[in-house]
C-alpha cells in the first residue's frame, strides 16, 4: 500500500503530528473517541480486546504504512473497540479529523489513495468475518489457507493462532492432525495446503 504520508504537500505536512511511543505503551484505550488517523512511520502496533475470560483477542496488527482510525474517525460511533498498543518503540503520525477534511478538498491524488485504503480495509474486514463464521477450528483453518493462495508462512505458532482467532493448543493439535491426514505439508515456518 503506498505512504500517504509521502503525498502531502509541505503546506499539508504541517497538519501531520508526530509522536513516538515505547514498546508497551497503550496509544488509545478501549472506549477512547477516535479523533485522528494513525499512520505507522516506524515500529509495530497492535489493537486488542480481550475476552470475558480473560483471553486476549487481537484485532490488527500494524507495521509501517499501515493507517488505523480510518474506519472510526468519522463514524457516528467513533469509539476505539480494542486498546492501541506500541508492540516495539514505535512513531505514529496523526492527522485530525478537521485537517484530513482540508487535505480530502486540495489533494486529489491523496483522496483517491486514502479511499483505496479503505476499499482494502472493507475487502479484509469482509474476510476476518466470514473466517469467524466458521464454528470448526479445521474449516477455519483451511479458509484462512485458501485467502493466502493455499501456503502460509508464520513466525510462530502463537501469532498464526491470533491471527486465525483460534487458541494455541487447539491450532498445534489441529496442525498435527492434518499433518497426520496428509491435508497440510509443514516445513521451516510454512505450512502449504497438499493438492489432490
């Protein structure tokens, strides 16, 4: 996805607001009034909830070039659903609702690339809720295969686990059994989905 940053005039940059966060440090809360945009310059964030047993859940995580408010900032109910955390020492850049107005009017070239922002945005979000549909931690497994072209690499077991919004027991468990069916290939971090 291209830097929006890198599309402002020198007049707009003057509306961007820098800051820079620890690793650890909650950006926004759960419940916080989104009242800007977010663009990642450096470092890795994540929005979490966490459920009523305590089980976190994980929303999105964000690595540079990635936006986050876009989808809050001007709703009606602009209220963050998970809390913003800085994973590393991070800088965010935000932009507030009134001069992100100002910016959509004077820079076309901005407007149209923000908007296909969002259209990727709504194309994931439409993705991770059909994922969800899925009662069976196999059939969600599987799609979650089929949305990255039948092949899946992963840092870790934990992080593939979130990513799907299963627990990692029941993802480990299920690798091994598929394995076993000969469904899944798994070598060095990547599990690939075997063709008839």
């Amino acid at each position: 996805m291209e830097n929006l940053l890198n599309l402002l005039s020198e007049e707009e940059r003057k509306f961007v607001v820098t800051k820079h966060f620890r690793a650890g440090t909650i950006i926004s809360s759960e419940g916080e009034s989104c009242s800007s945009i977010g663009a990642v310059v450096s470092g890795k964030i994540k929005i979490v909830s966490y459920s009523f047993e305590g089980d976190e859940i994980v929303f999105n995580t964000l690595i540079p070039n990635d936006i986050y408010g876009n989808n809050l900032v001007f709703s009606s109910d602009n209220k963050y659903k998970g809390n913003v955390i800085s994973l590393t020492d991070s800088t965010v850049c935000f932009i507030y609702k009134d001069n992100l107005l100002k910016i959509f009017k004077n820079n076309e070239k901005f407007l149209i690339a923000y908007l296909a922002y969002q259209s990727e945005f709504s194309k994931k979000l439409n993705s991770q809720i059909k994922l969800l549909s899925f009662d069976s931690a196999e059939e969600r497994f599987l799609f979650y295969l089929h949305l990255h072209q039948n092949k899946i690499s992963y840092k870790s077991i934990t992080d593939l686990a979130n990513a799907i919004h299963l627990k990692r027991e029941t993802l480990s468990r299920l690798i091994t059994e598929l394995e076993k069916k000969h469904i899944i290939r798994r070598a060095s971090k990547e599990i690939v989905l075997i063709k008839d």
